[in-house]
C-alpha cells in the first residue's frame, strides 16, 4: 500500500506546492492594479496583463488539485453518503475512484502531455491577445497539477483500502 513514506511525501509535496502557488495572487493583484490604473490614467492597456492574469490562475487550480484532495475539500455528495451502511460505502468509493477518477485521469494525463509535447514541437503562441505568450508553459503546469492530482489520488485510495479492510471484515447490511 501507498499510505507510509511515499503518501506523506506525496501530500507533503501537494501542501509545499499548493501553498507556494499561492503566493501567486500577490503579483497577480500588482499586476491587476497596475492594468487599472494604466487604463484610467494613460489611456493604454498593458497588452500582457490579461495573459499573465489566465496564466496565473491556470496556475492556482492546476497545481490546486492534488491539495485539495488531499485535504478532502472536493466536492461530495456526503448527504446520501453518510446515509449508506459500510459496505455499501466501500463499494461505492470503489466504483467511484474506478471509473469516475482514475480512468479519466489516465485519459487527461495522456492527453495533456501530448498537447505539452506538441506545444513545445509547434512552438504554439497563444494568438488570441496582441502580446501572443508561448503555450507551453502553461501546459507544463497543467501536466505538472494532473500528475500531483493522480498521485494524491493513488494515496487516497490506497489509504481508503488499508482502512477498510478485506470485504469479510465489512458488517452485512
């Protein structure tokens, strides 16, 4: 199982990272302010303001994931969940981390890294702003959040199965 040294590192790393990115708003909210008073006062935008904002918050709910899993702050549906007996728990956390966590997670971790890949092969610029930052940076950060998210999810579930126990050891409902 995954819940000693590697799932402490694992959350450790999510905090570290989380907590690092949050640092983020400060500069964010500078550059905010500076876009503003720019606009009102000399009448001219900052063509990079509005990039550097999306980038930014890519940044905070990418690398965001894996934390807030890791402190069980994603959404639940614990109204009929707290309801259920234990097994009927078990199973449903089973078939949840199976089909609705780890198979789209392997599809976006795949899909991510080859737009990452293409992204840096291409030389992709964002063309849609004046300033047309490259692409690839951003998608590092997405590849980078998905893998601390999967990894964090593996540790939880892995934590959720060394808790339960053996399907015997669940009371009959």
């Amino acid at each position: 199982m995954m819940t000693g040294r590697f799932g402490k590192a694992v959350t450790r790393i999510n905090d570290i990272v989380a907590r690092a990115a949050s640092l983020l708003i400060y500069p964010m909210m500078f550059l905010l302010f500076s876009e503003m008073v720019t606009r009102f006062v000399a009448w001219k935008s900052l063509l990079f303001a509005y990039d550097i904002t999306w980038m930014s918050f890519a940044a905070f709910v990418f690398v965001g994931g894996g934390y807030a899993l890791s402190h069980d702050v994603h959404i639940k549906a614990d109204l009929f969940y707290n309801r259920m007996g234990r097994r009927a728990k078990r199973r449903l956390t089973f078939f949840s981390y199976a089909f609705f966590f780890f198979l789209p997670m392997a599809a976006i971790l795949y899909s991510s890294f080859r737009m990452l890949i293409k992204s840096i092969v291409v030389g992709e610029y964002a063309n849609y702003t004046p300033w047309a930052p490259p692409v690839w940076p951003v998608r590092i950060v997405l590849c980078f959040g998905f893998i601390l998210l999967a990894l964090q999810g593996i540790v939880k579930f892995s934590t959720f199965l060394k808790e339960t126990g053996g399907e015997d050891t669940c009371p009959k409902n």
